[in-house]
C-alpha cells in the first residue's frame, strides 16, 4: 500500500516526477531508435539518412529534431530524477545548516514527520 504524508496534494505533484522519467525515456530513445532503423535495419536508406556530407552531427530536418529530443530527454531525466529523490530540497537545508540558519528556518523532514500510517 503506498502512503503520502499529505493525501491533498495534486495529482501532478504526486505523480508529476515519473511522468518526467517517463517522458524523458521516450524522448532519450527515440535517435538511438532512428539510428538503428536507418543504418542497421537499412529501410528508408539512403534517403532516409540523418547525417549528410560527412557531418560528424545530424544536418537533415529529422535527424536535427531528433537530437535535439535526445537531450530535451537527458534534462528531463534530471529534473524528474532531483524531484523524485528530493534531492533539491535537501541540498536546501544542508546549506541553510551549514550557513547557520536558526531552527525556525531549517526544518529537515524525516520519515518520523510523517505520522504513524492510516489503518
């Protein structure tokens, strides 16, 4: 059974991360994908081809939008990985601790702040 600390947050904060993740493997795999439909499996070759005149990057309209979904999917990673580990907020703290901020203004969570699980 899955517990949420606080069962009035949307459905976007609560699931909003993995759809990230999920997003970001779509969009991560979708060269690699072209890349072996194209050059291994040959269909649509040559006219299909990405790269052109021996450019070392994609210069056709296809292969450009492609490379440029490889890393839109690489942040999306990161992004949908730093929220769901919470990362952000705990670097966060640590730094208002290190910089000496007063009890009131640090308030680290812990799985003990969550309360006992419903029944």
């Amino acid at each position: 059974m899955i517990y949420f600390a606080n069962a009035n947050l949307t459905l976007w904060q609560k699931w909003g991360p993995v759809h990230l993740v999920a997003l970001a493997t779509v969009f991560s795999m979708a060269q690699p994908l072209a890349v072996l439909i194209i050059y291994v499996g040959e269909v649509g070759y040559p006219d299909s081809r990405m790269w052109k005149n021996g450019s070392w990057f994609p210069n056709t309209p296809h292969g450009v939008i492609l490379y440029l979904l490889k890393w839109i999917g690489m942040v999306l990673l990161m992004v949908g990985v730093v929220q769901i580990t919470g990362l952000h907020t705990k670097i966060r703290q640590k730094w208002l601790v290190l910089r000496g901020a007063s009890a009131d203004e640090v308030h680290i969570v812990t799985t003990s702040d969550a309360g006992p699980p419903p029944s």
